[in-house]
C-alpha cells in the first residue's frame, strides 16, 4: 500500500526531498498520521499488531539525524494506535539504490537485514513501512527476515510508490 503515487519533479518527490534531505521529519509524520487516518476510515485498524519501520544504516540515521520510515510510522503508530517497535537492524552500509536496476537493487539488499538480538515476533501481523518502492527489493528483503523470524504476516506500507 502507498499514501502517494511518485512522481519525478510532481509533488510527491518534492516532499521526499524535503523528508530525507532538508531536516523535515514532521512531514513523514504527518503524513503518516493522514495516511493512518484514512486508513482507519477504511477499516484498516484492527490488521496488524506492530508496525516495523526500514531501518537506516546507522551512519546514515547519525547524518540525517532521524530515519524517514520511522517518522512515517510514528504518524501511522499514532493514528492507528499500534505499537511501532525497531525489529530489524541493517548490518551492512548499501549505497543509494536510485541509479540501480532491480537486479542491481535485488543483489544490493541481499543479507543486509537481520533481527535485532532479542526480537520477538512470534505471529504478530507487521505492517512493514518505508519511504518510497520502487522495486521492492528492500521491503522484499526485510519482509523475508521478519517472515524467516516467525512473523504470522507482513504487510507493505510506503508513503510513496512508482518512479525510479
């Protein structure tokens, strides 16, 4: 699921870049919240017993100073009053995946992602969030470690999908 539909030089990707790269972690959360919101309304409320943001590398998140897809969930945590918990932890640095193919993409984010030591996820349902899909190699590669980890589901939830 996506709040937004990307697209190059339209709105969505000018509020990407306001997110990741001009010190805005208010507008992943309220557009979470918003999302969130829409989401109750639509009776989405009840699906899920914990929401799991992407993790950053933590050299990235000490640059940026916050994680785009954690923000975005608090406003979701917040809007659907469940429980956001950091499950995963990435273990190794990529680089930016926006030149890449999806093979490149796919290769990029093998065994990046692992649990963190004590991360119980014994059949909890995971809304599993991040800021944009493209290809969907990284949810892709954190959604199979919380599934290898006993996850009963995990569903997908971006603030926005499409472009490259």
């Amino acid at each position: 699921m996506a709040f937004l539909r990307f697209s190059k030089k339209g709105n969505s990707q000018k509020l990407l870049h306001q997110l990741k790269y001009r010190n805005s972690p208010e507008i992943g959360e309220e557009m979470g919240r918003l999302y969130g919101l829409s989401l109750v309304h639509h009776g989405f409320q009840h699906e899920w017993d914990v929401i799991v943001p992407v993790p950053l590398h933590p050299m990235k998140q000490k640059r940026r100073g916050y994680n785009q897809s954690e923000v975005f969930g608090k406003g979701l945590s917040k809007a659907l009053n469940i429980k956001l918990v950091n499950l995963l932890e990435r273990k190794k640095f990529t680089e930016t995946q926006t030149k890449k193919s999806r093979l490149e993409r796919l290769e990029n984010v093998e065994e990046v992602f692992e649990l963190k030591d004590g991360a119980e996820l014994a059949e909890l349902r995971v809304l599993l969030v991040d800021d944009v899909i493209t290809t969907g190699a990284t949810l892709c590669a954190c959604a199979n470690v919380l599934l290898a980890g006993n996850a009963k589901l995990v569903d997908l939830a971006t603030i926005a999908a499409g472009g490259q």
